[in-house]
C-alpha cells in the first residue's frame, strides 16, 4: 500500500451444509490457520457468528459487513 492507495477489502467465504439435522459451516480464516467446521442450529446463528467476528468497527469509519447466501442477502 502506498499514501495514495490505502484501502482494504475483506471477504470471506464458507460454505454451508444443511445436514436435515443442522447446519455445518466450513471456512478458512487465513492462510496460517487450518479449515475449521462449526455445527449451528440455524442460519441465524451462522449469521449471528460472522457479525460477531467481523462487525467490530467501533469509529464508523468502515462499512458495516453484509452476509450473503447464493447472491441473495441473509
């Protein structure tokens, strides 16, 4: 980055199993973290998890992070 170019986009990706049962999220954090797959009762709570690891802008200076399912929002 550069004085001029100094601006970041985040993203994230996963993907999500509904098992019938529940649901099975796998995701890579980063290139120095291994896959990890987290079980959640409902899609609320896969999408409670992400805000939680990823609305944590306190200054209003970034945009608020958006959750996404097959293009369509969540």
């Amino acid at each position: 980055f550069s004085e001029k170019e100094n601006e970041l986009i985040v993203g994230h990706t996963g993907v999500l199993v509904d098992t019938g049962e529940d649901y099975v999220f796998f995701e890579k954090l980063s290139f120095q973290l291994p896959y990890q797959m987290i079980r959640f009762s409902s899609k609320a709570e896969v999408k409670d998890y992400l805000m939680k690891c990823y609305d944590t802008d306190t200054t209003g200076e970034s945009a608020k992070p958006f959750v996404i399912e097959n293009g369509e929002p969540m």
